[in-house]
C-alpha cells in the first residue's frame, strides 16, 4: 500500500565520477544529511537501492514529539522539532507538519507514574508540558470517554507530518540545490587507500570520494558486518493502518497505554496499538542475546518475540561478500513486510473504549514497516573508527522521522568538520564496545 501512496519524484540517472561526500540510503536520515550539505554548498550524491523513503521513512505514525524521549536523545528531538517548524519555509516544500500538539493519556498506576515521572523531568528543564486531570483532559479532547483515563501529559509544541510526502518533499529540495540522487542504485561497498576511505562502489559503477554517510536503516548492520565492524542493530516488525471515522477525533496525535492515533491530512486517521511491536528470531537474535538481554527484561511488555520464516531467510543471507558480486541490496530492493493484521483489531477496539467516535471505523490501508533498533533506543550518528572517512547515521528505533532533521544536521556538520549543532557524545557509535561488545565480528 504505501509504494502505491508514496510520492514519487524525479531523480538522476548519470552517476558522477566523484563526490565531496557519498550518502548511502535514502529515508529521512540519508536525505536530510544530503539537504544540509547540499545547502552547505558541497557535491553531494546519494545512492539509494530502492526509491527515496521507501522503507521505515514512510510507514511511522507520523509523529513529531520531544515529549516521552529519553533524556540524552531530547537535544536533539527538540533541535529537530525546531528544524520542522522551519523546514517547509526554508526550503519551498510542503512535508505536511502541522504543530498540533500531542497528547498521552494514562489509565494504569504504571502509566500514570511513567508520565508523571517524564512531566517533572519536563518542568527541570522548562518544556511546555502540561499535567492534565479527567476534567482538563475532557475540554482538550472532547471526543474521549469520560472518567476512563486518570491523567494526561501534553506538549503543545509537539505535532505531525505526512511520512508518504515529507521524505521527498525533502530530496526535491536537495536536488534543486544541486545534488545528485540515484534511484535503484545500491551500494555495495567502500574501498580505502593508505587507511582512509576513498571509493563509494555501487551497482552501476565507482564515485570517488573521501568521505560517506552510511544512513542504510535497517540493513546498516549488514553493510558493516561486510567490512568486520559490528553494529549491534536488531529490526522491530511494526504494523499500522489507516481508517475512516463519522466525526472528529481532534486534531492532535493521542496515545494511550493500548492504542495511538493522529488525523491524516487526506481525512483519515492513522492507528496503531502502541507499546506492541514484534522482534522475530533471527540468526542475528542469538549473536546479539547478551547485549539485548537487558532490553528485553525491561521492556518485555512492549515487544513480541516471534519465530517465523525470516529466521530461515536471514541464514540464507550472504554476509560477507566482494565488490564484483550482487548483494542481498540488489535482491531486496525494499523492505516490504505483511501487516499483522489481528494488531490492526487490536488497536481499533482499545481506540474505541477510550474515543467512542472510532466505534465502526472503516479500514481503508494497512502496512507494516522495520524499525532499526539499537540495545539502548539512541541512534548511532558519528565516524566509524576502523573506517576512516566513513560515517554513520542509523538505528533510530522508532524515533527516526521526528528526530532525522536533527540527526541530518549532526551527522553533516561532522563530515563537514564544523562545530556540530548537538553533542555528539552520546551517539557515539563506540558507546556500544564499551559494553561488551567486540570492535569487530558482525558476522
């Protein structure tokens, strides 16, 4: 469904000789990084083995929040939520954002704690969150039930944009700004001289370049674990649908304990049952088990731990391979998974107990994407070590589309070499090996 809604734009078909800089992928975290540089003034070609967001950049809920982060990443959701605000000015494109607000309301002791807990960390540092009791909450949402949730936490600045649109509403930009984007062109490699990066190889030939970002999502584990630098990266099934309602749910986006919302600019809404997601075994389950184990005891609520036939696809992906060979990149253009459809159920009959105006929506789409998660939920932006000249933007968890313009900034101003907008210390790609976890051995 979402290949069929999602918009398609003109894209290059010559491949350069050389590059300042390479970007390797084409969601939200690829293309913001190309935008910046392009509008930094560099010669900026990014490669992408698919089309431009068709992958986890235009299957997420559409959110734009800094409330509910965990406090290391909110510089940079914050910073990105400001970059939103100014984006479609800035550039002449419309992505859809709207600051709308977002809203979580709390019906368990634990919810409750959970957000209360996030509303005192938002008053330490002066966000615009705000505490809501049944009675508040009824006047800010007056399509919900009446005395079902016990307290709400809302941001007024938090807000939405449309995934299917934003992603190449932002590459349009780049391209006017005299990038080179190449549709259905992946990468299979780097090659160094003297220890530094100097060539991008893809399908259709070599740019000569120094310097990369690897912003490949869900597959960056498997592009590193080629050149013996582990990533630890897992991949988290999320299904999501799209319904129509007879009346108003509001504007904002709303979360609950059991199910999330936000309106569609096309009329509809987008729902999910939040707090479920699907982690299905794979070969790369067992080698990561002892640096996931504690984010699996702590967060075994919220995922869903599945056996099925990716186990037996992923054994039979090569994981090593040579610049002269098809990659798994050229066989795979897409990450295209089946929606979990009893979900979708599941997410529609928790919305109707807590707004009753959802009672008898009508499903019109479903979809399901591959979220890249890394053990503690934080991105990874910053230089891979063992790999001079190469950089690395991924395993967003969830959080890409709200926080990919902020990442897209950090991420250019350290190709760049200038001082980066946000502390890049706790996105350290070394963080990791500081926790068990081998320099190399990804295979």
């Amino acid at each position: 469904m979402i290949l069929d809604v999602l918009q398609r734009i003109e894209t290059d078909t010559q491949l350069p000789d050389a590059a300042d800089v390479v970007i390797i992928g084409g969601g939200i975290a690829g293309v913001t990084a190309t935008l910046f540089l392009a509008e930094a003034g560099l010669k900026v070609v990014l490669c992408e083995k698919g089309v431009i967001a068709g992958e986890q950049s235009s299957r997420n809920w559409g959110w734009v929040r800094q409330m509910g982060r965990d406090p290391v990443e909110l510089p940079l959701t914050m910073g990105s939520l400001d970059i939103w605000r100014g984006m479609d000015k800035r550039f002449g494109i419309d992505t859809g954002f709207r600051e709308t607000g977002i809203t979580y309301v709390c019906r368990t002791p634990r919810e409750v704690k959970e957000f209360a807990d996030w509303a005192d960390l938002a008053d330490r540092i002066g966000m615009a969150s705000e505490r809501l009791d049944p009675a508040a909450l009824a006047r800010k949402l007056p399509a919900i039930a009446r005395d079902r949730f016990k307290f709400a936490l809302h941001t007024k600045d938090d807000g939405r944009a449309e995934p299917w649109r934003a992603v190449p509403q932002m590459a349009m930009a780049a391209r006017r700004l005299g990038a080179t984007i190449i549709e259905n062109c992946a990468v299979r490699g780097v090659e160094t001289s003297a220890g530094h990066l100097s060539e991008v190889v893809t399908e259709k030939g070599t740019i000569r370049t120094e310097r990369a970002i690897l912003a490949g999502g869900a597959w960056s584990r498997m592009f590193l674990g080629n050149k013996g630098v582990n990533f630890p990266q897992l991949k988290l099934h999320g299904t999501v649908a799209r319904v129509e309602i007879d009346g108003d749910a509001g504007d904002m986006p709303v979360g609950g304990g059991d199910f999330a919302f936000r309106k569609r600019l096309d009329g509809g809404y987008t729902v999910a049952r939040r707090n479920w997601n699907v982690a299905q075994i794979t070969p790369d389950s067992f080698r990561l088990l002892g640096t996931y184990l504690p984010t699996l005891m702590s967060s075994w609520r919220e995922i869903q731990v599945r056996l099925n036939g990716e186990f037996l696809k992923e054994a039979g992906m090569p994981r090593k391979w040579g610049h002269d060979q098809q990659t798994t990149f050229e066989k795979i253009r897409t990450l295209d998974p089946q929606p979990m459809e009893h979900y979708n159920r599941h997410a529609l009959k928790n919305l109707a107990r807590a707004f009753p105006v959802f009672a008898g929506a009508r499903m019109t789409h479903s979809w399901a994407g591959l979220i890249d998660a890394t053990p503690d939920a934080i991105p990874a932006i910053g230089p891979v070590k063992e790999i001079p000249g190469l950089f690395l933007s991924s395993g967003y968890s969830g959080h890409g589309f709200g926080s990919g313009p902020g990442g897209g900034q950090l991420v250019s101003d350290l190709v760049r070499g200038v001082t980066p907008t946000f502390d890049p210390e706790p996105f350290s790609l070394e963080r990791f090996k500081t926790k068990g976890l081998r320099p190399g051995g990804a295979a």
